[in-house]
C-alpha cells in the first residue's frame, strides 16, 4: 500500500465513494465512484482514470445544451423606433 502524500503516516486504501458536484443548478451524484482515501486523515482522491470519464460525460452534456440553446428560435425583438416615427413635440 501507499503511503499518503498529504498526512505522510496513513496508508492510501482504494474505496468506493459518491461524487457529488453542481451541474445547471442540479445536484449530480455517481455512486460508487473509485477513490483512494488516507486511512489516518482521511484524505481523498478521485481516481483520476475514472474521474476523466465523467469530465467527459459533462463536456458532452455540455455540448448538447449549447446546441439546444441555439436551435431554440429567438423571441423577435422590437423593432427600433426611427426618429422619423416620432410625433413632434
Ligand atoms: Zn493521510
């Protein structure tokens, strides 16, 4: 086993934990996300393999969102008044 890079006493131990992080404004959770934490501070690290996984998941939700924006047709904006439109004083 590995020692801890950040208490340097404890012994790393892989575990399976939940990720928990904000996505839009909504909670996303993946259980059982592979991680390795400290035995004596606990201290925790993603497994970083698996955590490029779900950054890549996000980044394509992301995308798809961003496409979605932009096919929605834009509300038509009002059309400017010319200064010719406006009734003398
Ligand atoms: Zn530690």
């Amino acid at each position: 086993m590995n020692i801890c890079p950040h208490c340097h006493i404890g012994r790393i131990q892989r575990q399976e934990v939940n990720y928990v992080c904000w996505l839009d404004g909504h909670m996303m959770l993946v259980p059982r996300t592979p991680a390795y934490v400290c035995d004596v501070c606990d201290n925790l690290e993603y497994d970083p393999d698996f955590m490029l996984g779900v950054r890549y998941l996000i980044h394509q939700h992301e995308a798809t969102q961003k496409q979605t924006t932009r096919a929605r047709p834009k509300k038509a904006a009002g059309k400017p008044a010319k200064s010719s439109d406006l009734a003398p004083l």
